[in-house]
C-alpha cells in the first residue's frame, strides 16, 4: 500500500500522527558555475593525457564546452547529466501561471501550516430559536483545539466516518456556488442537498476520484520543474471556529518556500469530459478560459471559485493552487484570496444556513 494512503493516527494516546519526515536532497552547500564546472573537466582532461594519453582524454582537454542545464545545476551539452529522465512523460504540456515564477530551488524542512490559531470562537446565545435548532447550533459549536483535532482525525476524507458526519449538518465549500446562485429552495431540493449520495460509480466520479493521487504527484513534478520544493499533506474537514455552520476538505495543503507566505492549498480537478485530449483538443464549454494574454485563469463565475474561495477563507490561508489534471496536459493557476469576493458570498452563505437549511434540519 502506498504510504499516502496510510493513516497514520497511533493508537496510544499523544502517539505520532505522521511519520517522521525524511527528504533526499542535494547536499552540496554551493552549486558549481558552469565555469567551474569547465575547468574541472579541463583539468581532469589534462590529468588522463599526462598519464595516458587519448582520444577522451583529448576531447576533455580541449573540446568544446557548450552549457546546459540539468536537474543538479549547470553541465555541458550531451553531458549524461543533461538527458537525465525528465519529470513528466514526453510529449505531456504543463501550462503554469506567469504568478509561479521559475526560482532557484530551495531545502527547506515542509511544516503543516498551523490552522486556528487566531479565531473566534462563536457561541449561540440567540434565545429565539425553536429547541430543535439550538440543539444543532450547539452541536456545531468547536473549540480551535477541537478544530484542529476535527481536521486531523479526517484526512481519510470519504473514507472517514468522521467525516462524514461532520459534514452532515454544515454548508461545505464544494456547495457554496450552488447556495450562491440559487434564489429558492423547496423541501425537495433541500432533501437532495442534505442526502448522502453514493456516486463513486458514477465513470466521472470514479475518473475522479482514480486520478487523484497520480495528479498530487504530477503537479509536484512540475512544481520542481521551476524551482518550487512543494510538499503536499492530505487535509481533513476544515471547520472554522468563528463560522463552525461553514466547512471545507481540501485536496492538499501545500508548502512552497518559494512563496510568501509559504502556505497554502492545492484543488485538484481531473474532468473526465478532457480525458485523452490534448490542450488543442480542449472542448467548450470548460471552467479554464483563456484571458487577452492566452492564459489559462479559472472562471471566476464557475462553482469552483467559489469552492476554493471558501477552503481559503476558512483555512485562514491567503492562495490556493487550482490545477487541472489530464493524461495529455496539467494546467496550474494560483489563485489568491479576494477579500472582497468573500465579504460578498459570506451573508449570502449565513442567511441560506440560518433561514432555510437549519429550519428544515430541526424538523
């Protein structure tokens, strides 16, 4: 079994919740410039022609030395470490944002972002509730200690129980666009809101679902590609404390020390409708539309911003990596917090939870 599909809760009480983290890196202090890389080749060649001389030993000494570039500093043209295997397949297209700029890589220790530790805590003191809803309202209030052992405890995501019964009674992110866009509800509607639905056989969803992991991986290789040492942690149910109504699951929580800050989080999207296509091949309509540079941006009027605003804002974390996943090609974008898109989804969420959905759960 794959380590990432691990659960690594102990059993005994204040036992690791991870494994210890160990990470190859290059050790060297410095990287070599390429002139200096030169002149050990030249001295090396000068070295074998004074003990045996040769064609090679020539070659080193005084051939042309054209620089490249390699996965462990500057190297000459057809240098073995210039044709090393590359990250992603032949032929695969990663379209990135201009924001993830190409840097120099880093060996920075990863950490978990610390989540919670500046928030409210909300307490329902409202005397006009009906018994039913106070009871919810109660159930739904979280300590951030509580918070933070909520998220830890459902890593496992769909395959947690806690999880989903955390969910149960709370708006989460992935539903925030439809809470936004719809004016009315009917029992009818709010009944398929609220049901737990078993979709995993649905080929989308299982396309989904399948490919999820291999994107993690690949948008971590592509990542390096430009000199971002990510690291990707699984993410439990994100329920903030001054909002427990209000939750999120994350695909990852990311940790780039390229960017400032360091933290952040990855939504991966792997749509089934682009499998097996290319970025040519690309079909109308698709939540990725090109800007007046060419450039692939999320539809800000598409659920999906919604969602990933929402992990934001309740995570506290300032930007989210929204990457789309194929077979042919990966496109990544940043997406940073909109202080002002939220402050206008926020009474919009509030209201839908406190005058339509926690009436009808308290029935």
């Amino acid at each position: 079994m794959p380590l990432e599909f691990v659960d690594w809760r102990s059993v005994r009480q204040e036992g690791l919740t991870e494994p210890i983290y160990s990470k190859f890196y290059d050790a060297r202090v410095t990287v070599e410039s390429f002139n200096e890389v030169a002149t050990s080749i030249r001295t090396l060649g000068s070295q074998l022609s004074s003990v045996c001389p040769s064609p090679f030993s020539r070659q080193l000494e005084t051939g042309d030395l054209i620089e490249s570039s390699s996965r462990m500093g500057p190297t000459p043209v057809d240098s073995p470490l210039e044709y090393l295997k590359p990250v992603v397949p032949h032929g695969f297209e990663t379209l990135i944002c201009p924001e993830v700029e190409c840097t120099a890589p880093t060996t920075t220790t990863p950490t978990r972002p610390a989540l919670f530790q500046s928030c409210t805590v909300w307490r329902h003191t409202s005397a006009s509730c009906l018994p039913q809803q106070a009871a919810i309202l109660e159930g739904l209030e979280i300590t951030p200690a509580d918070a933070a052992a909520l998220e830890q405890n459902t890593r496992l995501q769909a395959n947690s129980e806690t999880w989903k019964e955390a969910r149960a009674q709370r708006v989460t992110a992935s539903s925030f666009g439809l809470v936004l866009k719809r004016p009315t509800w009917t029992d009818k509607g709010l009944q398929n809101f609220t049901s737990q639905k078993d979709l995993s056989r649905v080929r989308p969803i299982q396309y989904g679902i399948s490919n999820e992991q291999p994107a993690v991986h690949r948008y971590v290789s592509v990542m390096k590609t430009r000199g971002h040492d990510v690291e990707a942690f699984r993410c439990g149910l994100v329920v903030d404390p001054s909002c427990p109504w209000l939750g999120a699951s994350p695909d990852r929580l990311i940790f780039d020390p390229s960017e400032t800050p360091m933290h952040g989080l990855l939504e991966v999207k792997c749509p089934y409708s682009q499998k097996g296509k290319s970025v040519s091949q690309i079909e109308e309509p698709f939540y990725m539309v090109k800007d007046h540079q060419g450039i692939f941006r999320l539809d800000r009027s598409h659920d999906y911003y919604f969602q990933v605003l929402g992990q934001m804002a309740l995570a506290g974390l300032s930007w989210t990596d929204f990457a789309v996943f194929s077979d042919q090609f990966m496109i990544v974008e940043r997406i940073r917090f909109c202080e002002q898109d939220w402050a206008v989804a926020t009474p919009k969420l509030d209201n839908f939870f406190f005058s339509v959905l926690l009436p009808y759960l308290a029935k």
